[in-house]
C-alpha cells in the first residue's frame, strides 16, 4: 500500500488493499479464528451488540437516580454495592466487584486506571477514548485538580479530591451530589441529569433545565 | 514491570482532550478488535492477567503510539501465538496454515448474555486472618520484577492507610504466569499525594490504590 492514502466510502469492503493497517490485521485475525472455528462469528455480533445497546452509561444513572431518591438503596450501595447493582441487573464482566464512592460538599472522588483501562462495564460500558489515553492516566494521580479543570470542573480548594487508581478487580463508580432544584423529582427525571463523566469523577451532574448555576 | 504501561505520574503527555460526543467505536474495526478479544479469551486459555501482561510487554514505543483497541489487538496476536492457535506465519498470509491447538471451548452465539452478565470474580475463599485492619498505617514494597505486576511505580515504597478491605482475591503478580491463582488478601491503601509527589503537591489531594498484602508491610 502505498503512503498516497484515498478513502473510498463506495468501495468494495473485501478488497484488502483499501484497509488501513491495523483495519487489516483486525480482519485478517478474525478471518483466521472463524476458519478454523475458535470463534463463533455470532457471538461476535451478540457481543457488540450487548455493548452498543445494552450496557451503557444509562445503566449506571439508573444507580445514582435511586441513591439518590432512595436513601434505604444509598444504605445498600455503601454497604455493598455489588448485590445493589444486582438488585437493578447490572452485574458481570467489569463489575463483578462494585465499589460505590459518594460526593458531597466536602470530597469529590474520582476514578482512573493508570495501569490499563479499568473501568465499570456493568454500569457504564466501554470507557471513552480518552480515559485509556496516556494524558489521564498519567496526570489524573499527580494532578487530578488540572485535569478536572480540563473537564470544565472547577472545585475550591477546600473541597478534598480523592483519587481511586483502580490497580485490582475492584471496580469505582462515583455518585455525584444531587443538584439543587430536583426535589420530589421521580428516578426518570433524576437520571436524565447523570452524565457518564459524573459517574467517573470528571463531570458534575447536570443542573435541571431552567436552572442557572 | 516498569514498562510502559505504568503511566501515573509521567509527564510529557499534553492534555487529556476529551472528545465532544464521541461515538461508541472509531470504525468497525474497533467493534471487531473488541469481539474477538473477548471471544477469544472466552475459550478459556489464558487469564485476564496474563492478557495485561501481553498488552503491557509490547515494546513502549509501540504501546505508546498505539490506541488503546490496537493495543488489545497487538496484545491479542501474542496470546493466540502463545497459545498455539494462530501462528506469526498465519497472521501474514491471513489463512490457516497448519492445525492449532483444540480449544476447551468455544464461546457459542447463545451463551454470550451468561456468560457476560457472570464475568469473572476474583475473589477467593482463604484460610487465616489478614494481617491489615481498617485504619493501619503501612508501607508498600520496593520491587521491580521483571513480570506482572499491580504495585505501580509511584506507589512503591510509600506510607498510606489501611480505608477498605475486600476479602481474598487472584494474585495476578503469579496467576498471570501461570503459576496458579495464589489468592490474598487486598486492601484499598490510601496516601497523601505529598506522600507521593512531594511537598509541591495538592495538600488536599488523596490518591488510593488497591493492592494486596504481598504488597504490604506495617509501618
């Protein structure tokens, strides 16, 4: 393949030539493990499918929304959050030892892998680009206050940052503060205000709509 | 080992950047990267440990320079060579060649929910009593072993505080090597990042890791 490198978007997908490198080698090892029956080309599809429709960050929000409604279910997530999570059926690869922190006004918590790429799959699915890019993992322990900044959130200095480096199996997920002005609010609504970055530490939760913060 | 995956701390890096609305998968490739590593694993070979160790032995150069579904793939290449299912050879000529190993199973279409929505617990049942409580102060070990290990570098040799307990857990220092699952305790031991980083550091910042007591002594 030579450098001088056309995208055709009406090409034919089977013709190698017009994959990038790593688009080949992907192909090519998937090609080599269906032929020789190692891998089920359907589990493949069911795969992705469960990550692209089933297990997401509206998994964990549905978490922080009853925590946040009901305090006997906050009780049950401090004491363990595994068996809480379970409770609304999220469970399983990556989430298999669930760890809950909870913001408030005094601490905010923040999760990283530097390691790898740990992160909660059962409630938050695949983690973004950036989360397993080394300018987090590499600057969330040293300076969680500047990447914080980097995400738009700004906190005092007064207010503690509590950075879980996820070394184990032990996966974080983190309950931001319920924003002001939701009170009596149903689980539904509550969870629309949780954003993925939220649940990670490097967002707030959303203010309701008609606020101003 | 000090390779370089052990990122915390590093600098040189720029900053993070997160991606507005950034879609699920770059490409179809990811999703395909992502399938059949965990398709993959699903027959039952090598252990999650032994895949970070794969991912991590790539020369730094290359694991630096490679996103992270690149990474898995790289990583992928060498169990599945490792293992005696696909061989350098088949790699580059894209077609079987010659026999592989059988495997123990294979991950059916079917099985896929069960088999996600079970993962893979690493707790453990032990004998005995660990030797940590809540609230004990500790040091971590200084080592720099050539294998696998979860003691990162910035947190060797420091002093940090006993905040959780979770029961026994795979040591992936040996399971990762083949040398069985050597269950022990793990503890989530906090430490103050001047502790860490010196006197320069956020004076209100904590930063925790979890670790096990093999990585641990009283302090």
């Amino acid at each position: 393949m030579s450098g001088d490198h056309h995208h055709h978007h009406d090409h034919d997908h089977d013709d190698h030539s017009h994959l990038t490198p790593i688009e080949a080698r992907v192909k090519a090892l998937e090609s080599i493990l269906v032929a020789k029956g190692l891998v089920d080309p359907a589990a493949l599809d069911v795969i992705i499918d469960t990550y692209e429709t089933k297990i997401g960050p509206r998994n964990g929000a549905r978490v922080v929304a009853r925590a946040w409604a009901d305090p006997a279910y906050a009780a049950r997530l401090r004491a363990d959050a595994t068996a809480a999570m379970a409770e609304l059926g999220y469970s399983g690869r990556q989430g298999e030892h669930m760890v809950t922190v909870f913001n408030d006004a005094a601490t905010h918590h923040l999760v990283v892998c530097t390691l790898c790429s740990c992160y909660p799959w059962a409630v938050l699915g695949l983690p973004p680009v950036w989360y397993k890019s080394a300018p987090y993992r590499s600057r969330a322990v040293l300076d969680p206050r500047g990447v914080l900044a980097e995400f738009g959130v700004i906190l005092s200095e007064a207010v503690k940052l509590r950075v879980w480096d996820s070394t184990a199996e032990t996966r974080y997920l983190v309950i931001p503060q319920r924003p002001a002005g939701t009170e009596g609010w149903d689980e539904d609504r509550l969870a629309n205000l949780v954003t993925r970055d939220s649940m990670i530490g490097t967002g707030l939760a959303l203010d309701p709509p008609g606020t101003t913060a | 080992m000090n390779g370089a995956q052990d990122l915390g701390g590093q600098m040189g890096f720029g900053p993070v950047n997160p991606e507005k609305d950034e879609p699920l998968f770059h490409g179809a490739w990811e999703k395909r990267a992502l399938a059949i590593t965990l398709a993959a694993g699903g027959m039952g070979h090598w252990t999650i440990d032994e895949s970070r160790h794969a991912r991590e032995t790539l020369h730094p150069v290359d694991y630096l320079s490679s996103s992270y579904y690149e990474i898995w793939t790289k990583g992928l290449e060498k169990l599945l060579e490792r293992h005696g299912f696909v061989s350098a050879a088949e790699r580059d000529a894209g077609v079987p060649l010659t026999p592989s190993t059988t495997p123990r199973r294979v991950l059916a279409a079917d099985s896929v929910p069960t088999v996600l929505a079970r993962g893979g617990p690493t707790s453990r049942d032990k004998t005995g009593q660990p030797r940590f409580r809540v609230g004990d102060t500790v040091r971590t070990i200084v080592i720099s072993p050539s294998g696998h290990t979860r003691l990162p570098r910035y947190a060797r040799g420091k002093t940090g505080v006993i905040e959780l307990m979770h029961g026994a857990h795979v040591f992936p220092d040996s399971n990762a090597h083949g040398r069985g699952e050597q269950p022990d305790w793990l503890y989530t031991v906090a430490f103050a990042a001047r502790e860490l980083w010196g006197r320069d550091a956020d004076p209100n910042s904590v930063v925790s890791i979890d670790a096990w007591e093999a990585y641990l002594e009283p302090a």
